[in-house]
C-alpha cells in the first residue's frame, strides 16, 4: 500500500485555536472532573474547535430537523474512501460492516461472537485500561502478553500466550490495540502479518481497535489489520471519534474480514440502534471532508511532540519520554524521579496537573503516566514547569 502525504493547505494548527478561559467553558468529563486550579491533560479529548465541515453538516441536520435514526451506508463508504486516499487500501467492503454505538461497545459485541464465558483475550499491556474493564465484566479472563522494552509488540511472548489461552480447547481472542494506546507505536504490516500468522497458527481471533488510526504523526504509516495476508478472519473497529475530536458524538464501524463476514452477520441487529443519526453525519462529513483539518492537526501534534521533549529536556530531564508514532498520547516513564508506584498522583497533588495514572494500564505502567498532548503550547508549557515546580 502507497501512504499519501499529509498536506496542511495552509490550514491554522486548530491546537492554537482556543484559549484556556474559553475550554473551561466547556461542560465535558475532561473540564469538569477536576477544579478549576487543575490543568486536564488526562482524557482523550482534544483542544480544538470542529472542523468546519462536521460544523456545517451538524448544523444543516439540525435546522433540517433530521434528527431520527441512522440509515444507510454512508458512514461506511466514507470510510471506505477515506482507506483508499490515506493507506492505500481498497480492502474495506461496505457490506461487511456494520454500525456500533461506539468502538469499545463494538468490541464487546465482536469478541461476544468469537468467544464465550470463561475463554481468554489476550491483550498487550502497558494498554487502553477499559479493555481490562470491558472485558472482565464480560466474563472473559484477560491474560497479558506485554509489549518489549522497545515498546513493540513480543513475538515469543505473543505466542506462548495464544499457546496458553487455547488450551483444553478453549477459543480465544486478541485485543489488539493499533495504534497503540498509550505507547503511540504504529504497528509495521510485517508485525501484522506475524499476529496473523500466529492467530491463525493457534486458532486466536483477532479483533483490532483501530481508533486511533487516522491520528498517524511523521513519516509512519497506518496498516489497516485486515490489510495484511493472513488477517481474513480478523474484526476491525474504526472511528471518526479520536480524529476529529467527536467523542461526544457516539458512532463506530465494525469491519470483517471475508473470512468473519459470517460472524459479523450474527451481531444483534440491536446493536446499531445505540448509534446517533446526528453522530453518523458528523463522522461521516469528517471522514469525507475534514482532510484538510486532519492534516493541520496532524502537523500541530508532531510540532507538539517536540514541543513536550524539549519542555521535559529543560524542565524534568529524569522523565524518559519517546515520542510516538501516532495519537496525541505520550507515556512518560517517570521512575527515575522517585516518585512511587503512581506519579500522576503527585503531579496532581502537588502541581495540580492531571495525567492519566499508569497503573490502570497494566504490566508496566508502574511508575509511569499518560499526557494528552493535544492542547496548545501554553498549556503545555505551562504543565510541564508545574509538574517541574511539585518536584521541589
């Protein structure tokens, strides 16, 4: 598959955008759960404003009063087109998707039809923390195969685990995390195919969040999972959710392989019904129109990357920090400074900055935290010299 460069068209950074008076303004689980002293750089939202196309296609509905329920394919062959233009792929057949409320619902109900009560899903850890919580609640047994210490995915490890979850016969599943959240990793389509390769080997089905996939910074390039030889069996969920800022906007896609569109034909029809019709035009106008906003997103986070190593370098040169490849997370690796199991913790305490906790993460996110990356240079800035001040 060819990567299409990324081209900003003289778009503005949207990261640069709105002012810190103006995001407190808002009433989300990122602006509210701490006080107003505390500065957010926890959750997954960012601080930008829409992209004038979702604005527009959200506002058209609404005067229109199309505010029902979600019909059609649109949002799938958006994302279909939006696969081909940006990695190449021309794989992701609109009748094999199908509409979720959301990408980690629709990983329930995925690994719901490949697995049953009692049966394992492997996961990659340090990872996503709600892939423990969802799966857990499910009555399913999480096992973990971590990452390396180069932060990438363990082969060895990956197949002594498939090897453990099969036994007595037992199915299984591997919730695979691409990109990676929090590590940032793009996984590469040789590492692709050698998950494939080793699902297949044990009888492992895949199913790959991919959430995080238009957010790819530099010169890395997303390889879809059911782009590579050996992945026909795998389930995908994509999203116009973390690229676009439309969290709040609930509307996911489900993907099958040819080898799982007989899987995928088994969802609850139910399902779709948790999906807003307001939400899928607004994915769907991001995905068909928002390029041009994604691409001066994209450039603002890869300046932003530079931005934290250079803060941390000056400011608190023990934090480990290697940048990622893609989304708008960065692990830092704060062991070195002495601060226990939990660092977020001090850093909220005693700099009034909230990180995301390390811990729920899994194996090895002791001594470690999360940073949202994607809000402007002053705040950032500002972050990273409390952080520094908690210190002292």
């Amino acid at each position: 598959m060819s990567r299409i460069p990324h081209d900003s068209s003289g778009e503005p950074d949207p990261l640069q955008h709105l002012t810190l008076d103006r995001l407190r303004r808002r009433t989300s689980v990122k602006w509210r759960s701490y006080p107003e002293d505390v500065l957010p750089l926890w959750v997954a939202e960012m601080d930008v404003p829409l992209a004038e196309p979702v604005v527009r296609a959200v506002t058209d509905a609404l005067h229109l009063g199309d505010t029902g329920y979600p019909a059609g394919t649109a949002y799938a062959e958006a994302l279909a087109a939006f696969a081909g233009k940006r990695w190449g792929w021309d794989g992701l057949a609109v009748e094999r998707t199908a509409l979720v409320p959301d990408v980690m619902l629709g990983v329930v109900e995925m690994l719901r039809l490949v697995t049953a009560p009692g049966d394992t899903v492997v996961v990659n850890p340090p990872v996503y923390p709600p892939f423990y919580q969802f799966v857990e609640h499910m009555d399913r047994r999480v096992a973990e195969a971590p990452l390396g210490a180069d932060g990438r995915l363990d082969f060895g490890v990956l197949e002594e685990t498939f090897r453990r979850a099969v036994t007595d016969r037992r199915r299984a599943a591997h919730l695979l995390c691409s990109p990676h959240n929090p590590t940032g990793t793009v996984h590469t389509a040789a590492e692709l195919s050698a998950v494939a390769a080793l699902a297949e080997r044990y009888g492992v089905r895949v199913v790959a969040d991919e959430i995080h996939s238009p957010l790819v910074l530099g010169g890395a390039g997303f390889v879809p999972y059911l782009s590579v030889p050996g992945a026909e069996r795998g389930l995908s969920l994509m999203s116009a959710s973390k690229g676009w800022h439309l969290a709040g906007l609930k509307a996911a896609l489900a993907i099958a392989g040819p080898g799982a569109a007989a899987d995928l034909e088994r969802m609850p029809e139910e399902v779709g019904h948790g999906a807003g019709h307001v939400a899928v035009i607004a994915h769907t106008a991001a995905l068909r129109d928002g390029l041009t906003w994604l691409d001066a997103l994209l450039a603002g986070l890869d300046a932003k990357r530079r931005l934290l190593a250079d803060l941390l370098a000056e400011h608190l040169p023990a934090i480990r920090y290697r940048p990622g490849d893609a989304t708008y997370l960065a692990w830092l690796d704060c062991r070195a400074l002495g601060l226990g199991d939990d660092p977020a913790d001090v850093f909220l305490r005693r700099g009034r900055v909230a990180l995301s906790s390390g811990l729920p993460f899994g194996t090895g996110g002791t001594g470690h935290a999360r940073l949202n990356l994607a809000t402007s240079d002053e705040v950032l800035t500002q972050a990273v010299r409390a952080m520094a001040a908690a210190l002292h």
